[in-house]
C-alpha cells in the first residue's frame, strides 16, 4: 500500500506570496491533519480534516487554512507568506476510528520563504 | 494547552551503551505514540500505548506508559549506529487526531 505523499517537496517563496500544498493519504485514510516543524517551535499541529470537514483547528493565524477533497486528498494554503513561515510542513493521515489515533506522516514539504 | 517535555533533547552515546528517554506531562492522554525522524523525512510511527502501565517491545526498543497515563519512556538496549535520529513522543487526546509532540531526542550512536 503507498504510503502518504506530499507535493511538491521543496518550495522557495517571496514574502508576501501565497502557497499551496497538497497532500495524498494512504487509501482508505479520511483523516488528514497538517503539522509545521521548525527548529525552534518543534512540531506544531495546524489543523485536521475528516470527510471534508475541519474538525480540529491548532493555534496558528488565518492565513493558514486547508481543505479536504471527497477523495480525501488535502491541501493547505498559506497566504501572505511570512520569512517566519519558512518550515517543514507534515502532513499525517489515519484511519478513522483507529484506536490510539496512529498517525502516518508523508515526507513533508520544505518551505523557504525569502 | 497540553504540553509534552521530553527529555534530554540531545544524547551522544557509543555502540553498545543502553539508553533512556523520558516524555513528561501534567496532563492526561488518551494514547501516546513514538515516532523516529530521520533528516529530511518525515516521522515514522514505531509504537502506540493506550493503557495505563502497558509496556510494549519491538526488538531492543522497549516503551512504557505511565499508570496515569500522563508519562512515558523509550528504552532502547545496546544501541547501535543505525538508531542514530530525532526521537518523538507525542500524546492524543479524545477529540480527533491532534497530536501534541514533545520536542524530541536526537541520538547519536557512535561505532
């Protein structure tokens, strides 16, 4: 079974420009959540999305937000971008229902902002 | 706000040599996960604990939850080179799939 996959893998944008990525969970995954890992922060949840829907939102501005396909795939958008923003961005996918929440996490998306 | 501290953030050892790693909180977790990063990659799931005291081993990984279901612990048993990486626990609570992380180990196992 393939596992998660995140396009694209590397990204370098100019402040004030807007990105998106997207994210593939393994087949039969509804759940996809978004997480950003820098050095100083770790890793932070951003938000999750089941059946198209957010059901859970983490601390982190409006100009993150996402969304979920009914094929479950997911993207994120970030808007007005940040030299803050530059991070590793984790997207997770699970099987809904799974007892202890296991999590898959795909490869990630490198994001510098310059 | 569930925070997880983890500890230590970093650890040289030589092959051979026994370990521990140690994911402290004052907060309750329905679950907590193991994850293992290699640079570059994302997390790799390596083990789930649900029950309070369950202990869990997968080769000379050895992981534990606390009774209260608030701390846990990695053992890792004649280490060798190819553990070497960033080690994460992270705890789930009850609403969704959110996961609070802890701020990770980074093992350095030396031949």
């Amino acid at each position: 079974k393939a596992g998660v996959t995140q396009t694209p893998r590397y990204l370098i944008k100019t402040r004030g420009q807007q990105v998106t990525l997207s994210c593939s969970p393994i087949s039969g995954h509804r759940s996809v959540s978004w997480y950003q890992q820098t050095p100083g922060q770790g890793l932070q949840f951003l938000f999750e999305y089941f059946s198209e829907t957010q059901r859970n939102k983490g601390n982190f501005p409006g100009r993150f937000s996402g969304r979920q396909f009914s094929n479950s795939r997911s993207e994120m958008n970030v808007s007005t971008l940040e030299l803050g923003d530059s991070a590793l961005y984790l997207c997770a996918s699970s099987l809904a229902g799974t007892r202890g929440n296991e999590q898959y996490f795909g490869p990630g998306t490198r994001l510098t902002v310059t | 706000t569930q925070l997880l501290e983890q500890s230590p953030q970093f650890l040289s050892i030589q092959e051979g040599e026994n370990l521990t790693v140690y994911c402290n909180s004052s907060s309750v977790f329905s679950s907590l996960q193991w994850y293992r990063q290699e640079p570059g990659e994302g997390p790799v799931l390596l083990v789930t604990v649900v029950t309070g005291g369950e202990v869990k081993k997968l080769k000379r990984l050895t992981f534990q939850f606390g009774d209260a279901r608030k701390d846990s612990s990695l053992h890792i048993t004649a280490a060798q080179p190819g553990d070497t990486g960033l080690y994460l626990c992270a705890g789930a609570g009850n609403a969704g799939n959110m996961l609070t992380f802890g701020g990770g180990t980074r093992l350095m196992v030396k031949p």
